[in-house]
C-alpha cells in the first residue's frame, strides 16, 4: 500500500543507495568545484556537483559509444575502457579512433561521457562508468548505414544499457530494424539532433519518438544557456516529447592527438548528447533497479522547463537537470516486504516477496512516546525508503517519527476560541431529552492526515472546517435506568470522574488520565451509555463507543466500558472501571496504516479512582489505571513481533467551588500520562535495494517503554462576569514532553474571555 507523506525537504534526501555499497550521508551537499570541472561550463548547466557530492559518479553503468572509435590510450579514455569493443569499419576488435586531431570525434565524446577524473584536463559527467567503444565510422567521419546498423545491433547485444549515437544522416531502411533491437533489449540510446537550425531533428534521432521511451535528443546550447543557431530544435510533438538540451559550443575534452591531449573540439549537437547519456549513466548507476523507460522519463520529466526552456518547440522538455534527476519523485514508499513493487502504486498486504509497503507516515501512541525515535547506533538512521520509480534512498527515520496525541497546543487553543455555535434542546414524549450542537469552525482538534504540511503537528486545527454537528438523546427507560445515546461527540465526558456538578466547571487541558484514558483515541465518537442507580450508594454505568475511521489513518476501534462509583461516606466515594479496546490498524492511539502501524489490537483495560470532598468547596480526585494490549502484526509495517504491553495512567487533582466569588472554579492536577512500561517488539528495517529490486533487511529488538516519564503540572481558574461572560486563565507545565527529556519542557500559560450573543 503507498501512503502520502509530507514533502521532505532534497537535503534530507539527498544521498544515493548505491549498489554493493553504503549508502552515503543522507543531506550530501554539491562537490566543491575543482579544475577539470571550471574547465567545462555545461556541467554547472545540468548542476552535475550535486550528484558527485551525494556519491553518484557513474560505478556500474557501461556507456556504449557508437562512433568513430576512441583513443585508447588517452589518460582519461584507458582507464575507463572495459572488454569487448568492436570496429565494424576495419572488422577487427581494435575500436581506434582514426580521425585527425581537428575532429577527434568518438574520443571527445567519450571523454564527455566518461572521462577519467585525474586533474589532468576534463572530467566526463559519469567518470566512474565503463566505455565500450563501437567504431562504425572512418577516418573522415565518413559512414556506411549497414555499419551503423552493425554497430547499433552490437550496442543492444552488449553489457552496455545506454547507448550514444552522435550523427546525422537520412533515414535508411536498415537502421529502423537495429533501432527495434535496442527497444526489444531494453536498452536506451541517445541521438544528436542534427547541426543544420532546422525546426526538427534529424535521423536517426527522429527514431526517438518511435521507441517508448528507450531514445532521447539532444540538443545544443552554448555557454549563455540559448539555444545554438546550428542545433536543430525539437520541432513538434511527438519529436519534442523526447527532446532536451545541454552544452554543444566551446567544449573542452579529450583529443586524438596523443595520450594527454585535451583542447576545444568543434561545435555541435554530437558533444551535447555525451552529458545527456553520461546523466543516464549517473541515474542508472545509483539505482540499477531502475527500468531503462523510467530512467528516459526521468531525464525528460526532470528537465528545467522555466522561462526559455518552456518553448517546446525548441527546448522540448527543456534543459538537462543531473540534480533534478536524482532527487526522489513523487510519493515515498517504506518497503516492508521482501520486494519493490511497480511504480503504479499497487501492493500487497503481506509481508513475503510482494510489492508490499507502508507510508511515511510515522505517528506513532503517545505512550510510547520518543522511545524508537531517540533510539542511538540503529539502523533507523540510515533507512530505506522507494520513490515512485522504486528508487532508494536513505533517511534517518527517527527524524520523522511524530506522537500522536489529543493535547492542544497553544495555537489550537486560540484558535479554538474562533467560532460560533450553538445549542437545541427539546423534550421529547415520555421525559426524554434531545439535543443538537453545531460549531463552525469546528473547534476540535483535526487529524489533517491527508494534508500533512513540511514539518507537520499531526494535530492541529484546522480554521476551515466545514460546521460541526452533534446530538445527544437521554432519557430514563426505567425509574433506575437511565440512557444516553450520542454521535460526533467526546465519549470521555460521559465517563469522566470529573462531570460531578459539586466539582464546578472543570477545564483542564489534559484531562485524559482522569477520564477513562483507554475508552478512546479520538475526541469524536458515537457512544450510548447505561446508568443505573437502583442499588444503595452504588452507581453503575455500562457504555459503547465506537470511533470510525473517515480516512486512511484515522482511528478506528470500538470499546465497551464497565464503571461503578461507590458512596463509602458523605464524603467519600470510590470508583473503578473495566474497559476493553478494539483498535482496527493501530495500537494505543498510533497511526492507522502508517509505517508503525499494527493489524489490530486489543487493550484490557483497569481503573481505579477516589473522590474525597474536603470541604463545600474543596475536592480531592485520584485516578490510577493500567492497561494489558495483545498486538497483531500488519503486513505493510516494519514493526513486529510484539510482546504484551503493559501502560499506566495516573494523577492527582484538587478542585475548588465559589471560593473567592459565586460559582468560580479552580482547579490544580499533577499527572502521568499514559505510558507504555514494559513491552517489545522487533523493527524490520529496509536498508538496501538491489538490481533485482529485492530488499535487504535488518531486524533489532526495541524497547517499546520509554526511559523517562512525563509529568504534567496544570492549574486552571475561570470566573463568570454576569451571565453572559467568562474569564479564564490556564497554565501546564509540562515536565519530560512525551516520556523523553531530548526535548524542552514545556509551558503554556494563556487567558481567555468568552462572551455569549
């Protein structure tokens, strides 16, 4: 399954899975400019240092070069030669460049492609692939179309998976039938587009548009970015849907004149395809993995399309971009089987060879906390995760894990304060009570799973909220039994130790740990409670709650609740409660088919409280519960093998009434949150990919109890200004934020003014 992640930034995302290596430093920056590469204006053009800093230079891939030979003994052409080169013009396996000095024309384009990197003269775009010289052409640059056609047919018979055809002739029979070997092959080839300034390129580069995707043009542009006037330009579609440009005036490269020869070789389109083949080289070298028709998309779709180069007719896709192409495309992919999948998105459930795999959506229970997160000498750090095209690249994990929690911050809560709503309530035959709410804004804090933004709070409120509408129905079916039955709205009021009139008007902000803290993840569910009061000093409430999942990561679980308070003085009452919850994808509240997401859970639930009235206008609350949660492991996550876990939740309030005025509250509460504190499971973590697409994995053991504890520190006043008004003041504090002291403690403090129309 392919989930949608926040767009992250190419720093961190920079680095290169390289196969049979380590990955290199996720936020690699560009290489610093050396001699050879000032020497060579068109490869800041394509911005070639990025690559080369993140440790793309071409390894793996072998460049065929069909053309007049090469020299094969030149410093930058020898060491990259690999076996098998053939010359189709003298029939023999010395592949030499015959031509003058003045032409030199296989050996500059090679060098352009892949020359050696010895600070000796140039650098070729990909200096550390393999040549593999094909000479079909004399000594004149003079050519045979059966040659060339032998030649093209070796090109798609060989090692090599890019192929550079730097000429023009006209279309000869015999070459469309090589043209389709190297399609049947799978290989690519790159074709200059002709040195005439006519409006399309000439064959065989129009043989591009014929090839799906397995041939690109190219076209030449000088040192001030324009177009040449001796470049055929892309013309129309279909010939300028696989068309691009790069340098082709003033290059500087190998020469055919000796071993350390180097000098400025004529103009034209021939020295601009080289950096576009040396790109494919650079890309495929990577990520080997990578199909030849995603490698040409992604040179093509990649291209810099702004300002001149948005002329199709000219630019075609536009001007070659080596950084652009490298970076990750589209939506990013957590394998989590033992395979890629396609690039269409489709995948399996499962956990075995299958295109399985998760989204990058790491939020996982407040619980748990930072404990994967702070996690130090993990394979967390440097993780794999799949583009669209199913190419890797590595990224600390760690740094996008996000708790998933219902507290509001600070700007929620103004936020909060925007809105409008209002209140119906009627009776109904038979003594039962209906009543309608709307806010608009909606004023609860909104999960925006589907429009997480670059550094994104997985809670936050979202001003444009559609209006908000909830109903409750209460009533007594029988003297002693009473029901109520709600939709859209917070469960946990309705079990909460706190909803006691002789408390006032409770208004913490982190109110969960006395309110059932297991009944629910969520702050909207549909709910229907049984209360029953017909025993002496006993109360029993019984309830449902179910919370449905309106998108792909939302909660979705139900639960049952068994609560029971018991009157032991006039001022005393003790309480207890047995709830069972059923999450559907998550555990404790996590992300629902995230990448740390679970198959289902089930948490069992116990609580025990006491509410001790000091005085007419003091009280006491205690709550302590603990939660058992058996996990069943998903197929498209990375984490399994759970051991039972076992959490808590505990806290301490004192609430004053009309203390200093008529019906003013207080209130003051020390609390731990739930957490998780004893409980295991296993990270499979991705960490390579290699040609065939198979996953490498690494599993480790985590410890799903975070060392440290939060502590939370909360005081609250409110005070009614005539009936129509309201001021409050608020203050937490907020000790170890998360059960982890790598982050700041946190304070909150804020007034607030209510005014009712």
């Amino acid at each position: 399954m392919r989930m949608k992640l926040p767009n992250v930034a190419y720093a961190i995302l920079a680095a290169i899975s390289l196969q049979g290596a380590d990955m290199p430093v996720a936020n690699a920056a560009a290489e610093a400019p050396f001699a050879e590469y000032n020497r060579q204006y068109g490869l800041s053009q394509i911005h070639a240092l990025y690559p080369w800093g993140a440790g793309a230079t071409g390894a793996g891939s072998i460049i065929a070069i069909i053309d007049t030979g090469v020299n094969l003994g030149h410093v930058d052409i020898a060491p990259q030669l690999t076996t098998g080169g053939y010359d189709f013009w003298d029939n023999d396996s010395v592949p030499q460049d015959r031509t003058s000095a003045d032409i030199s024309h296989g050996t500059a384009v090679a060098g352009i492609a892949a020359g050696a990197r010895n600070d000796l003269g140039s650098v070729g775009v990909a200096y550390n692939a393999k040549i593999l010289p094909i000479r079909y052409a004399g000594p004149d640059f003079e050519t045979d179309p059966t040659k060339m056609a032998a030649a093209i047919n070796y090109f798609a018979a060989s090692a090599a998976r890019i192929g550079n055809l730097s000429t023009q002739k006209n279309d000869f029979a015999i070459i469309r039938p090589a043209i389709q070997n190297v399609v049947a092959a799978d290989k690519i080839l790159v074709f200059a587009a002709g040195n005439f300034g006519w409006a399309d390129p000439l064959y065989p580069a129009a043989y591009a548009q014929e090839m799906d995707y397995h041939g690109i043009i190219a076209g030449a542009i000088g040192p001030d970015g324009v177009i040449t006037s001796f470049s055929n330009r892309a013309g129309i579609f279909p010939n300028s849907q696989f068309y691009v440009v790069a340098a082709g005036s003033q290059m500087y490269a190998p020469l055919n004149a000796g071993s350390k020869s180097f000098g400025f070789v004529k103009d034209g389109t021939s020295f601009a395809a080289p950096q576009v083949t040396g790109a494919l080289a650079l890309l495929l070298g990577a990520f080997p993995n990578l199909s030849s028709q995603d490698a040409v998309r992604i040179i093509l779709t990649t291209a810099d399309k702004t300002g001149i180069y948005a002329d199709s007719s000219i630019y075609g896709q536009g001007l070659l971009d080596i950084q652009a192409a490298m970076a990750p495309a589209g939506e990013l992919l957590l394998p989590t089987g033992t395979s890629a999948g396609s690039s269409s998105g489709a995948s399996s459930s499962g956990g075995g060879g299958g295109s399985a795999g998760a989204g990058l959506v790491l939020i996982v229970a407040a619980g748990v906390g930072y404990a994967l997160s702070s996690r130090k000498n993990t394979k967390l750090e440097k993780a794999l995760v799949l583009d669209q095209y199913d190419r890797g690249y590595p990224i600390d994990l760690r740094k996008v894990i996000q708790v998933a929690t219902s507290k509001p911050d600070l700007t929620s809560i103004l936020e909060s304060m925007r809105t409008k709503s209002g209140q119906l309530q009627t009776l109904l035959p038979g003594g039962q009570q209906l009543s309608l709410y709307y806010r608009l804004p909606e004023t609860a804090l909104l999960r925006q799973w589907n429009s997480l933004p670059q550094e994104f709070d997985p809670l936050s409120f979202d001003s444009n909220a559609k209006p908000t509408w909830a109903m409750s129905l209460s009533g007594d079916v029988l003297p002693s039994l009473n029901y109520q039955l709600q939709f859209n709205t917070n469960a946990h009021e309705q079990f909460s130790l706190m909803n006691n009139n002789s408390l006032g008007r409770v208004s913490f902000l982190s109110a969960s740990t006395f309110n059932a803290p297991y009944l629910s993840f969520s702050d909207t569910t549909n709910s229907l409670r049984l209360g029953f009061t017909g025993l002496d000093k006993l109360d029993i409430n019984w309830g449902l709650v179910q919370t449905q999942a309106d998108n792909t990561y939302a909660a979705d679980s139900a639960s049952s609740i068994l609560q029971g308070e018991y009157q032991a003085t006039d001022r005393l009452r003790l309480g207890a409660n047995l709830n069972i919850l059923q999450e559907n994808g998550s555990f404790l509240g996590g992300s629902r088919n995230g990448g740390l997401s679970a198959d289902a859970s089930t948490t069992t639930a116990l609580g025990l409280s006491t509410r001790y009235r000091i005085s007419d206008h003091f009280s006491l609350l205690g709550s302590y519960s603990r939660g058992y949660t058996r996990v069943n492991d998903a197929g498209n996550s990375i984490i399994h093998r759970f051991t039972p876990l076992q959490s808590r939740a505990y806290g301490l309030a004192l609430f004053g009434h009309s203390i200093f005025r008529n019906n003013d509250n207080f209130g003051f509460a020390l609390s731990r949150p739930m957490k998780v504190t004893r409980g295991t499971a296993m990270l499979s973590i991705p960490t390579a990919i290699d040609a065939h697409n198979q996953i490498t994995r690494v599993d480790e053991a985590v410890n799903l109890a975070p060392a440290q504890s939060e502590t939370d520190f909360e005081m609250f006043y409110n005070i009614k200004l005539g009936q129509k008004m309201e001021l409050g003041a608020y203050f937490l504090y907020e000790n170890n934020p998360y059960h982890t002291s790598t982050l700041q403690n946190r304070k909150t403090l804020y007034a607030t003014l209510r005014r009712v129309f």
